[in-house]
C-alpha cells in the first residue's frame, strides 16, 4: 500500500461548479502536510500548505483529519486555469512523500 | 525562478549506457532531494541530502543509482547499466526550512531506448 493515496482521476467538472479532492497517508507520525499542483510537462509547485485548523486561500481549502488520517482540498468557482494534477504530499521526518496525483479537467 | 538549476534538460542514452544527471540549487540551500517521476505517476523520492551528508537513500531503486554531494552544493544523480525502466523525469529539488515548501528544477526528461 502506497503511503499516501488519491484518487487518480480525472474529475471532469464544468466551469463555476465547486470540486473536491480527497487523500489519505498512512503513516500516522507525519508532521506536515500540503498540496502542490502540477502542470503538465512542468514541475510541481506549492498550492497551499494544510494546518490542522484548515486553512483557506482565495477559492481554495484544504483541510486536515488527524485522527483519520485524510486530507481534503476544495475548489470554489473553479476555471479553466484550474486543470492540472493536484498532489498530495506529506512530510515525514524530513522525507517528503507524494501521492499519484488528481488531475482534474475543467470545461468550458 | 525556483532557485535550481537542472541539466541536461534532455537526455536519450542507449540501454545499458550510463548517464549523470547535475543539479545545482542556488548558494547557501541545506537540504537537496532527487525525485524520479514517471508519466502518469506522482514524484517518487529517492535520496536525500543536508549539505554534503546523504541522510536518506531509501528510495534509490536498486544499486544501479547513486548520487552524490561532495562540497554540499552540486549534486550528482549517476545511473549506471541504463535500463527501459529508468525512464522518467528526474526532478531536483531544494527545501525552505521554515515553511517545509519544495522547489524544484525543471527536471531532467531520460529516454532510455
């Protein structure tokens, strides 16, 4: 089992419509946790950390379930800049672990 | 830009061959991390670095890889006896310490035919 899961996608969401991503790691002694998004044929790059008391960034919010384990992002009023894969990443003991990715396709 | 410099960007090495990847973050950056990403796939980490110390190898995925840090500056990713299975992105990244934030090159894309 991959230490930190996500659905794999692709979510295929009309533009405006609000969309949600889910992930879940393993490994209960993780320290910190954070979305990056990743373009294709380009490098990842930070979206948002997430804190325990959820955060929220503009359209975005990420959100932290300790005791399950489980990580969320939400996407308000998305657009079509929107569409990339979304990576879910973990901090454990300085080793910073990635899930597989969501992509997610937004429509005209 | 991010602050980490990759080369080369392009590389097709003929099965068997060896190749050396460089990575050369921006002065004065602790920490360095090799990820090796293949199409379709999130980044897999492979090896990690805090200066010139290799403080975690775990992800290298057989005795064929091996990286390197000599002055704690450039680093070094060697793939000896190329194989089909090596091909990917291999991304180099450098780590804020008091944000945990990744940066990362643009990757070196390896083709191995």
């Amino acid at each position: 089992r991959k230490e930190v899961e996500q659905d794999p996608g692709p979510f295929n969401v009309p533009e405006g419509a609000t969309v949600a991503f889910n992930c879940t790691y393993s490994n209960s002694a993780s320290q910190s946790f954070f979305w990056y998004r990743q373009d294709c044929r380009k490098e990842p790059k930070l979206l948002m950390s997430v804190y325990s008391s959820g955060n929220e960034d503009g359209r975005f919010t990420a959100q932290l379930n300790r005791a399950s384990q489980y990580i969320s992002l939400l996407i308000r009023d998305s657009k079509l800049s929107d569409s990339a894969t979304y990576l879910c990443v973990v901090n454990r003991d300085d080793k910073i672990i990635f899930g597989k990715g969501t992509r997610l396709h937004i429509l005209p | 830009g991010a602050g980490v410099s990759q080369s080369p960007r392009y590389k097709v090495a003929k099965r068997g061959q060896d190749v050396a990847l460089r990575c050369d973050p921006i002065s004065g950056h602790v920490s360095l991390f090799w990820y090796q990403q293949a199409l379709g796939q999130g980044p897999e980490f492979l090896t990690y670095f805090q200066n010139e110390a290799q403080l975690d190898k775990s992800g290298l995925p057989s005795d064929r890889f091996f990286a390197e840090r000599p002055e704690g500056s450039v680093s070094t990713l060697k793939i000896q006896r190329t194989q089909q299975e090596d091909s990917a992105v291999y991304l180099c990244a450098r780590n804020d310490p008091n944000t945990g934030e990744l940066f990362f090159g643009e990757g070196s894309r390896l083709t191995v035919l």
